[in-house]
C-alpha cells in the first residue's frame, strides 16, 4: 500500500528541491493534491477490492504512469528552461544585452501585435544622445527652510565638482520672508532661483525647477539634506550605461 503513494511523495520532494534551488516548479499544490487522492483511491480499492488476475507490481507501474499523465509533470520538466541569472541578463559589458531586452519585439507575431495597437516600432526607438550626459542641475524645492537652505545648497556646492555641477535651482514656494537674499553669493555657488508668489506645494515646485534646468542630468533634492562626497558619481554612471 504504501508504494502506491510513491510519486505524492516523489512529486513533493522533487518540489522542495527545486524550489530551494531557484528552478523551476515541477508540482502544484493542486498536482499533489491530485496525486494523493488517486493513492487514497487506489490504496481503498486494493484493500477492499476485488482480487485482480494481473500481477500486483503491473497494476502499480500502470498506476504511478497514470498519476504521472494526470500531474504532466514529464511534460512540465522537459518543456522548462533554466532560468536567466541577474548578471547574465544585466551584464554592462554583455554585447548582446540590447538584443536580450528587446528580443521579444523581434519574433514577427509579437512585433506585428504590438504594431496593431501602438503603432510602428520605429516610432517609439529613443536616439542615442549626441554627447556623453554629465552636467547635473539639482533642483532643490524649498518653502519656509531658511538657514536649511543655505546649509543644504552650500553642501551641494561643496561636494560636487565644477565640472559637473551646472546650476542649483532653488525653487522658493512662497515663502515668507523671500529665500533669494539669504544667498548673496548665489552666483558664486551656482545658484538660480525661482519663486511662486504662493505656496503651490512639493509638486509643482519641482515641475517649476524641472522645466527651468538646463543641465544634462535633473537631480531633485530636499530642501534639508548634505549630500556624500561623490554622491553624483553613481547617478552620472548609471545613466551612462543606460
């Protein structure tokens, strides 16, 4: 009786194991559930049963190729592929990185569906850009931060090289007193301001500061903060390589 719950067990082992091992999943709950109530059957049926001519160890190979049929599992295992690592489908240096992540459009039926709702694929294809991207305008929305304006874009100013510092824009949401003449030496730090004349709130003062920059690179920052010495470095790298 108990070989007739084999593959219920077998199915659930081989699930375990895969599933430790990050492949694919060879048995739903619902497969195991299946297979388990064919034993629970075959088991009762033996028991209780009339005797049967053919040998014992015949039905039971018929049996567990039945419960192999019902869960698919065969088919299952021979119809997976093993699964892409991180750095095999990231790789920076991968020649064939572009090709992996838009291989999918490249099959003709699936370029020709995404072409019948969105359009032609040469449409949406983003150009290169012309130069490296390396000028960073940050973009700081301020409103009623006085002193912790000052501190934080001093602290920009500080810790990101002339050469990739373009401009901080401070955007000043009404506050009141001005922000403006607390920096008299603004043009020495890189400093441009803009001003609502009300407090429009956090959106639409980095709208504002986004639509006035004019460096390669956006990088928007709280009103409040001291950036890392080369923090900008990791940002102008990864939109590099992207």
């Amino acid at each position: 009786v108990l070989a007739l719950f084999l593959v219920p067990v077998g199915l659930l082992l081989v699930q375990c194991s895969a599933g430790n091992e990050g492949g694919a999943l060879c048995a739903s709950k619902t497969t195991l559930q299946v297979s388990f109530g064919l034993s629970v059957i075959a088991s009762v049926c033996h028991l209780i049963g009339p005797k049967v001519a053919l040998p014992f160890v015949c039905r039971l190979v018929v049996f567990w190729c039945l419960q192999l049929y019902v869960s698919k599992v065969p088919v299952d295992l021979l119809m997976s592929e093993p699964p892409i690592s991180n750095d095999e489908f990231l790789a920076p240096n991968d020649h064939d990185l572009e090709e992996k992540r838009v291989g999918w459009d490249s099959r003709p039926h699936r370029r020709a569906e995404f072409e019948s709702h969105f359009g032609s694929l040469a449409e949406w294809e983003v150009a290169a850009p012309a130069k490296r991207l390396s000028s960073f305008s940050v973009v700081l929305p301020c409103a009623q931060e006085g002193e912790l304006m000052v501190n934080t874009a001093r602290s920009v100013f500080e810790f990101t090289p002339a050469s990739v510092l373009h401009e901080i824009v401070i955007v000043d949401d009404g506050s009141n007193p001005p922000l403006e003449p607390m920096l008299p030496d603004k043009d020495r730090l890189k400093v441009k301001f803009v001003r609502h004349d009300n407090t429009e709130g956090l959106i639409r003062a980095k709208k504002s500061g986004g639509d006035f920059a004019t460096g390669d690179i956006v990088v928007f920052l709280d009103c409040h903060v001291k950036p890392d010495p080369n923090w900008w470095r990791t940002i102008q790298a990864e939109i590099a390589d992207n």
